[in-house]
C-alpha cells in the first residue's frame, strides 16, 4: 500500500485537481515546478536558514514526565507552539512564500479560521515586503481577535467572508474567488493539507520537518528513531501530515489522528469527518466530507476555530480509508480538560486545536512502555478567552 502521493496527485482514491477551468493555468504551473524549485540547493539553503534563524527551528522534543506517569506511557511532545507565532504553520508560510518568489509572485492571499495560519502568513509576507490578503470568516474574526489584531500589525488586510457560515470555509471559497479573479499576479498560500494538486503534497512536504526532527531527537533521547505512536490532532490536517510524514511507510508506528467530535458525533454539532463523512469534492479535491444525502456541505461546529472544517486533507481520507492510521473524535469538554490538564501537569497551556490530540487518552490505553509523540501544534494565548470562558476562570 502506498501512502504518499501519486503522480497524478492521489492518495488512493482521494485528491485530483478539480478545479475551474480558470483556475487552471495557476494550479498547473504549481504543479509542474514545485518540486524542483523545493530541492534546488539555493530554496533548501534558505528555507532551513529561515526555519533556524527565524522560526527557531529545530522544535524541542519534550518529555511529559507528569502527564507520562498520569496516563502509564512514555509521552513526548513536539513542541510546535514554540515556534515564532506560536504553532506549526509558519513552517509551511516560509516555504510557500520562497516559492511563491521563485514563480515571480507579488502578492499573496490567504485563508485562516483560528488565525493561526493568517498570521504566520502575514509574518512571511511582511518579512519579504510582499502584499498579503486574509480572509476571515465573520464569525472568526470575532473569537479571534488577537490574531486579526497581529495580522493587521504584521500589514496585512483583513478581509471578512460574510456568506454561508461565515467561518474557515467561506473564507477559502473567498480567497478561490480572489485567486480566479487575479491568476498572473497572485499566489495563494494555502495553510492546511486541503486543495487541489499539489497543495496537500506541497504542504505536507514543507511541515515534514516535524518528524524529520522527531527522528533524531527521539534517536537521542532513546536510542531508537521511530516511536510507538504518532498521535495529532485533525482540521483539515497539517499538523498530522508533518507529524507523520517520515513514518508512514513504517507500519510499525501507529498513526493516531484525533478529531473535533464538537459537542457529540451525532448531536449535529460536529466536525469529525471520519465518522461522518462521505466521499465529496471540497476546494478543489476529492476526499472525506461531512454533507448531506444531497450533497450540500454540512456546517461543521468544534468550540476549536481551528478544527471547524467539514471536511479532511485527502492524505488523511487515505489513512483512514486504508486502516493505516486509527481516527478518534474528542468532544469540546475532553479537548477543554486535556487542555487544563497539560496545564496544570506540565506548565504548558496548549491551543485547543492541541487539546483535542491531547484528549487521546480518554479514548485509548497504551503500554507503560509505549513511546508516543504527540504534536503540541500551538500555543494557548489566542484561545485564553475561551478558556476563561469555559472554566470561568476570570
């Protein structure tokens, strides 16, 4: 069974480039030269620079010790929110924006739900001089003021998506619209393992850095590189996709995904694709997507801004489809007190996106002797509100 990507842009039956016919002269000359501008020694040079100089790279693996000796495992965290603005998705921003330079971009667009990816994107652009554009669902922007706040410092301009649900979906059917609108000048960075081909390999190539590192500093730590388990959290999937990358064709690591069960599978206010998706196409490729028996797209829901996507980057559609990796659902109360519980066990106050892979072990039991590398995404500060909110802290 092969888990990477095809030629033509497909993880078993899932991704494709489905696209409109104007998008298409964009996406293709994508797809025809981003690998080889990716490992041209001159972008590998300067990309691993940025990452080091820059991001902070590498990110420190962290042994659990509280959390390991309250759940029996040996619990290592990949320490993703203490990269330079606080998650995993600058690694993939600073790719994409010296890829974007190579192609002869001279603006940028970009869509973000938590924020998170808008400002690692606003940070790259501002670092190169280049115009940004984010679109924001309305109702984002309103539970993620800090980040639209960063954004705007960083010289980006905000835009809102005020149709449908008015969250990470609208925002990208937006930035779709932006990108048709202006194909000669414009790269759109994509901030998750979703879109057409090549997005989902591209962007899971550049946050493959994550288990790269995961490898030798595991090797370093104990004498062994692959761990029992990878575990991360599920949006549409980048995180995961980095965190397992170098471990996919080793069937003896298992892959765990956890995603946003919101307030119950089946209380209609979810966002756990893999429970109750089917095979649709969404933003330009095929894959597992929440909808109804019509086909309309069924309005996500997690208490995580970030998870809320009804459906599934195509790589995870593969895992999922093929039994390589396990997929779990964590409501809002288990990712909240998995939150809490880090906190409170390791001083570490993790995004909610975190908590829900954190959430694992009130679904699954390990072996004392498990060794299991959980990707710590991002960090808590955007999400204090809700937090203070939920606990009624303030």
């Amino acid at each position: 069974m092969k888990y990477h990507v095809d030629e033509k842009g497909y993880y078993g039956e899932f991704g494709g480039a489905f696209i409109p016919e104007m998008l298409y002269p964009n996406v293709e000359e994508l797809r025809q030269k981003y690998i080889e501008i990716m490992y041209e020694e001159s972008f590998q040079k300067e990309f691993h620079q940025l990452l080091k100089d820059y991001v902070g790279r590498p990110s420190p693996l962290y042994y659990a010790k509280r959390l390991s000796d309250k759940h029996g495992a040996k619990i290592y965290l990949k320490r993703e929110d203490l990269n330079h603005t606080g998650a995993h998705k600058v690694n993939n921003t600073i790719g994409q924006i010296l890829m974007a330079k190579r192609l002869g971009k001279t603006r940028i667009i970009a869509e973000t739900g938590a924020g998170q990816h808008g400002v690692a994107t606003a940070t790259v652009c501002a670092l190169t001089g280049i115009e940004c554009v984010v679109y924001m669902g309305e109702v984002d922007i309103a539970r993620q003021a800090p980040n639209v706040a960063r954004m705007k410092m960083l010289g980006a301009e905000v835009r809102p998506a005020l149709s449908g649900s008015r969250t990470l979906k609208d925002a990208t059917n937006e930035a779709i619209r932006d990108w048709i609108n202006n194909p000669v000048d414009t790269h759109y960075i994509i901030g998750s393992a979703i879109g057409p081909h090549p997005y989902p390999d591209m962007v899971t190539r550049f946050q493959s850095i994550i288990s790269e590192e995961i490898k030798w500093q595991l090797k370093e730590k104990e004498g062994r590189e692959n761990p029992d388990y990878v575990i991360a959290c599920i949006g549409g999937g980048s995180n995961a996709a980095g965190t397992y990358y170098h471990f996919l064709d080793n069937t003896e690591v298992g892959i765990i995904a956890v995603e946003a069960a919101g307030k119950g599978v089946n209380s209609g206010e979810s966002a756990a694709t893999s429970a109750l998706g089917k095979v649709g196409i969404i933003h330009g490729c095929k894959t597992m997507l929440m909808q109804t028996n019509d086909g309309q797209i069924t309005e996500p829901y997690s208490i995580s801004a970030g998870l809320d996507y009804p459906g599934v980057g195509p790589m995870h559609s593969h895992l999922y489809k093929s039994g390589r990796a396990e997929f779990y659902s964590a409501t809002d109360d288990e990712a909240m007190e998995s939150g809490l519980e880090l906190s409170k066990l390791e001083g570490i106050i993790p995004a909610i996106e975190s908590s829900h892979a954190l959430a694992i072990f009130k679904h699954k039991k390990f072996d004392p002797d498990d060794i299991l590398v959980i990707s710590l995404s991002g960090r808590g500060d955007k999400d204090l509100q809700t937090y203070i909110d939920y606990f009624k802290l303030a």
